[in-house]
C-alpha cells in the first residue's frame, strides 16, 4: 500500500489581518505550518505534496523544505484560486499511489493516529472524513438572518482534515469537477470540502471518523491563540 498526501498551504489568510500569511505565522517559536509537516514527514506516508500561494515555491522549498530536511517532499506546486483548485493542482503531481490523504496546514495538531485511522477506514468505505461531532446548536438562518430550522444535532459533524480516499476516486471526482465546474458553479453550489466532491461527482457514500477536538483551524486571530494554548499542552517543539 503507498500514500501521498497533498498539503494545502495556499491560503491568503485574509481572515487573520497583517501582511505575513496565516501559513507562516509563528506558534510556539515555530512557522504555522511547521507543526503538521513535522508529523507527516515522520509518519508512514510515503509522499508529500505540497500546495502553496503561487510564487512562494522557492521560499518554502527554501525555507521548509531544505532548512528542515523534508525527505518526502517530491513536488511543491502553485495553489489555484479555490481551494479545490489547489487540490486538483496537486492531484495532478501524484505518481503512484493506492490512497491519497488531503490536509490543510492551517491545522497543526493533526497526529498519526488519525491518519492511520483514516487510511485504514478508507481500505473498507473507499472514502473518510475526519469530523468531531458537533456541541454547540445549529441555527439554519435566511439571507435576513432570520431563523429558519434547528437541525437535530445527533447527526451534525464538524468537518477537519485530513480527509482519505482511494487514489482513482478522488482523481475521478477532481477530473469530473474540473469538466464540469461552470455547470456546478451556475447552480449555486459551493465547494469547500474534498468529502463533498466525492458525494457531488461520485455515488460513492463518505465515512466520518472522529478526529480530535484539539485539530483545530487557524483561520482568524483568536484560533492562533487557542492554538497556543492546545501546544503547551503537547511536547512540542521537536526537531526534525
């Protein structure tokens, strides 16, 4: 069995303010992203993929990964204007694989476990998520932001990365979005998970598996330093 994982790190981190983009900010000392490359570089993933902000593939080949020695890195590719079309950019770079795995970088405290986990529940339903269950009560609004449904919080998932799939079917599903993008576009769809691009292309049903509360997002400034407190809590920082 051989596995690749693509690793998103194109966004332009609008959300968080200031000029230095969410993937690089620093976290214990340490860049943002430095954190989840540390964990599948030393993890059973044979390749990685790297997807960054067109124009910054010397800085991170520089940067990331020479100054740390990064063996499995085998391509870094430029990032498309959505985030699908940054994975698809780096679908197009994977040479052989049985399962490919998809992570943002923004989340840093992914773990071996969980990508084990989630390949190996991928050899059975062909397609994972990792999720939480969700806590809170959802509230479905109008474009008023009036209330408009309280769906039954027993079946929500709160989506996270990395997501797992056989090789030939996120390939599929990537190739069929890319044919039929404008069509999809033109019906008000929005795409924002590789789980919904499988079900939206594909007959093929996704599996959630439960990650870790801890795997969050660093998406606007107060997730930076939540993200701090969750790394005290872990032995970070390790070297390479």
């Amino acid at each position: 069995m051989r596995t690749t994982a693509i690793l998103l790190g194109a966004g332009k981190g609008a959300r968080m303010g200031g000029d230095v983009k969410k993937q690089y900010m620093m976290l214990g000392g340490r860049p943002l992203m430095y954190y989840a490359l540390y964990e599948f570089e030393n993890s059973f993933v044979d390749e990685l993929i790297l997807v960054v902000s067109p124009g910054d593939e010397d800085y991170v080949r520089r940067e990331f990964v020479e100054a740390y020695d990064l063996q499995k890195v085998t391509a870094i590719v430029p990032g498309g204007r959505e985030r699908y079309h940054s994975v698809y950019n780096g679908l197009q770079q994977v040479k052989k694989a049985d399962y490919i795995l998809i992570h943002d970088l923004a989340r840093p405290f992914v773990t071996e476990d969980m990508m084990l986990r989630a390949v190996n529940e991928a050899g059975d339903s062909h397609a994972v998520v990792v999720g939480v269950p969700v806590r809170d009560t959802i509230r479905i609004a109008d474009k008023e932001h009036y209330g408009v449904e309280t769906p039954n919080r027993d079946t929500l998932w709160a989506a996270q990365t990395p997501q797992v799939f056989e090789a030939e079917l996120i390939r599929e599903a990537y190739r069929r979005l890319h044919a039929n993008e404008e069509v999809i576009l033109s019906e008000g769809t929005v795409i924002t998970d590789d789980g919904q691009v499988v079900e939206l292309m594909t007959d093929t049903r996704v599996k959630m598996i439960e990650g870790d509360y801890a795997n969050i997002k660093v998406t606007v400034p107060e997730d930076l330093a939540a993200a701090e407190v969750i790394l005290k809590s872990r032995p970070w920082p390790r070297e390479m």
